[in-house]
C-alpha cells in the first residue's frame, strides 16, 4: 500500500502540473496563433491523461494475489506502461501531420502568421517545469521499481524537449520575421518526430514483456551465477525468465548429489530460493527444479530397494 500511495504522489504532482501548463498553452498558442504551442499543448494533455491512466492500473497492480491471478496483478503496470506509449504514439503523429501540413501550405504560397511573445514564454515556463518533473518522477520510479512511473517520466521528458523544439521555432519565427513564420510548424514536426522514437521505445518494452519476453542476458547470467554459488549445488540449467509488472519471475533446474536425503536437496533448493530474492526482492516469484546427479545406487542395495518395493 505505501509502495502505491508514493506512485499516486508522484503522478499527482505531474498531473497538476500539466493541467496548469495545457491550460496556459492552449491560451498561449491560440492568442499568440502559433501551430506549434497547440501542439505542444495536446501534448500536455495527453500527458493528464496518461497521468489518469497510471493512478488506474496502478491501483490494479497493487492489489494482492488471488484465485483468478495466482502471480499477482503486477501486469497491469506493465499495460499502463504500453497505453502511454500508444497514446504518445497517437499523439506523435497527429502533431507531425499537422506540421507536414502547414508547411506545404507555405510551400505553396501561403501566409502563415507569426506567433507572439505570449507563445515564447509559454514554451520557456513548459521547458523549466517539465524537466524538473521528469527528474523528480525518474528519480521516484527508480526507488519504487515501478515501470508505469517511470514511463510518465519519459512523457514529461518528451513534452519538456517538445517545448524546447517549439520555443527555437517560435522564436525564430519572432525574431526573423514574417518570412521565417515556417519555422513554427517546422519545430512541431521535429518535435513530433522526436516522440515518435520515445514511444516506440516504451511500445518495445512494454509488449515485450506482456508477451512474456525474457529478461536481458547480463540479468539471466547474473541468476545462474547466484545460484550456482550455493554449497552442493551445480550446473543450473533450463533457466526461463520474464517480468510480472515490476517482479521478476525465475524457474531454474539445479543438479545435487543424488544420494542425499530428500529433505537435505529440499533445503538446499529453498537456500537457492532465498538467495534469488535478497538479491532480486522478496516479491520475485521463483521455482527451482532439483535433478540428481552423481553415481546411481549399487546394483546389490538397487535390487533390495526394487524388491522391498514389490512386496
């Protein structure tokens, strides 16, 4: 519960601020009349939404196993993640298409108005706000492992380096003059172009994991070294991973000495168990096979068990 009140803060303090900021740009970009600043303000609200997006699924997630999900709900976290990607996705496009747009008017001769000074200060105000947002959030996900927290640190990464695309073009087209005006819808296709590529990012790993992707090399590498360096364990193998939310989920064979007592392989296998988690958190879901290994039983003692066990 603490871990999802920290995550309902942090989205809080980046949803007050986009609503300020898309509110502010919205204004800014209708009476300063500049393409750019309006895209910039359907950004921030997309951002809101993704803010509403995560405070959903993210009360989801952290609600505790049951019997319809015996692993947990953590992959609701990891859709929150992939919705934020399609919507910066969605959003990308629109803002390029209308860019792409008004430069072919202005290609063909169009006029485009200039923007304002108002639009200049909005994209300067968005710059400082959204940055410092985006490393308070970054820093927040970072200590709360939290993939859907970290995704709406990107977005507000995407509308703060939007808004820096948008005050070069606002303000080249202020300070140039009414020739340069294309300099506006030029900064909102670069910026769009710009959240294209984060979006596809946070699309990559979010499928990825909700199609079961396994964990990265140096992580699966690390798992078998942790447990291999358990006393009287050898050989880990047949190792499958891949991510539950914000969990780890590990199965893993091990080979032991096949003449051990059953009860001696069982403790070494929940040590290797234990071991995975200190390393990796108590949430991580972890199954461990044990195989025998070593000589089989002598052929004389083999016979007697068979024997004793016939009649």
């Amino acid at each position: 519960m603490e871990r999802s009140r920290q995550i309902y803060k942090v989205t809080l303090v980046g949803g007050v601020v986009n609503v300020v900021l898309l509110v502010f740009k919205f204004v800014a970009g209708i009476m300063g009349h500049s393409a750019a600043m309006v895209a910039d303000a359907i950004h921030s609200l997309s951002d809101f939404v993704t803010d509403l997006v995560v405070i959903f699924f993210v009360h989801i997630s952290g609600k505790p196993q049951d019997r319809s999900h015996e692993y947990g709900h953590g992959k609701y976290e990891t859709l929150a993640m992939t919705i934020i990607g399609f919507a910066l996705l969605a959003v990308a496009i629109g803002i390029v298409l209308s860019g792409a747009t008004k430069i072919a008017a202005w290609a063909g001769g169009a006029s485009l108005p200039p923007p304002g000074m108002l639009a200049l200060w909005a994209a300067v105000l968005s710059i400082v706000l959204k940055e410092g947002t985006f490393r308070y959030s970054m820093a927040e996900a970072r200590k709360l492992h939290s993939q859907a927290v970290e995704a709406n640190a990107w977005h507000h990464r995407s509308d703060a380096l939007s808004s820096v695309g948008t005050a070069i073009g606002i303000g080249g087209a202020i300070f140039f003059g009414q020739r340069w005006a294309v300099l506006d819808p030029i900064a909102s296709v670069l910026v769009g172009l710009f959240i294209i590529k984060v979006a596809i990012f946070l699309l990559r790993d979010g499928i990825g994991d909700l199609m079961e992707h396994s964990l990265p090399d140096e992580v699966e590498n690390e798992i078998l070294q942790l447990a291999a360096s358990v006393e009287g364990v050898a050989e880990p193998h047949d190792l499958r991973t891949r991510r539950i939310g914000n969990h780890y989920a590990i199965e893993l064979h091990i080979l032991m000495d096949g003449n051990i007592l059953l009860r001696e392989a069982h403790d070494k296998a929940s040590e290797v168990e234990e071991l995975l988690r200190s390393h990796f958190g108590e949430e991580t879901h972890i199954a461990v096979h044990v195989e025998p290994k070593g000589s089989p039983l002598p052929a004389p003692l083999l016979g007697e068990c068979l024997r004793g066990g016939v009649g």
